[in-house]
C-alpha cells in the first residue's frame, strides 16, 4: 500500500510502500541500533531521539490504518508482532493519524488493540482463526 506518492524506492519495485514507513525495518533502518531489544531499553530511559522516531513510525502506521479502515471498516484492529511492545510510544501516533483523518463515524467503530502474544502472533493468530474455521466446518467436537 503506497502512502507516500514520491516516497523511497521500495525492494517489490513501488515507491513510497507503507512498510517503508511504518514497520520494524523502518525503525531500525534510521537509527544505530540494529537490535529492537536496546531501542526499547532506551524508550524505556527517555531518549529523545528514540521517542520520536517511535512516534513517527505510529502516526505512520496509523496513515496506512486509516486506508483500511475506510476499506474494510473493521471492528478491531491488532498491531502484533514485535512492534507491540512499543505499544506506549507508538499509540500517540496512531490515534493521531485515525483523529485527524477518519469520518468520525469510521473512527468510532474501530478499536485498536496490541497483541500480548509477541514475536510470530500474526501467524499464531492465523493458525488459530485456520483451526477454529476447519473444527467448527468439519463439526469435530473435542
Ligand atoms: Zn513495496
């Protein structure tokens, strides 16, 4: 999903990609730290530098939301994987992007939660969402 017109030069041959903007590669391409572990230890401290980069990379985030939300009008929202953890220093940003660029009505009938299950939850909750269609289709009662 492109949210920036002119954007970077992103590696699937667009420009401007969402993940470019808005991801764990994002946040850890313009800093020294290459290592998530240390950028949240140093949140955690209050470094400036760090905080606002987090802060960038949620109203980046909620940027690319507010295209799907307006698409697809979900009930709820996951942020999951890694990023989670950022949850403090990224939630700013996100509501701020969904306040100043949702239909309110949009707005208010999507949450925007973080996943507790860490690294791998999207796919955990891919395989669970699987495993409960196929249980409950095939009537397989446990
Ligand atoms: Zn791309």
């Amino acid at each position: 999903m492109t949210i920036e017109a002119n954007g970077q030069k992103c590696r699937c041959g667009n420009r401007g990609c969402w993940e470019l903007y808005a991801s764990e590669k994002a946040l850890l391409d313009k800093t020294d730290d290459q290592n998530l572990h240390v950028l949240e230890e140093k949140a955690k401290k209050g470094d400036a530098e760090v905080l606002q980069r987090l802060h960038d990379i949620g109203v980046n985030i909620g940027i690319g939301l507010v295209t799907i939300i307006n698409t697809f009008n979900p009930e709820k929202i996951i942020i999951g994987n890694r990023l989670a953890r950022f949850e403090p220093w990224l939630n700013n940003g996100i509501h701020r992007s969904l306040d100043q660029r949702l239909p309110t009505q949009n707005r208010q009938s999507t949450s925007v939660i973080y996943s507790r299950l860490g690294h791998y939850s999207c796919a955990k909750g891919t395989a669970s969402f699987a495993i409960h269609h196929f249980l409950h289709e095939h009537r397989v009662f446990m």
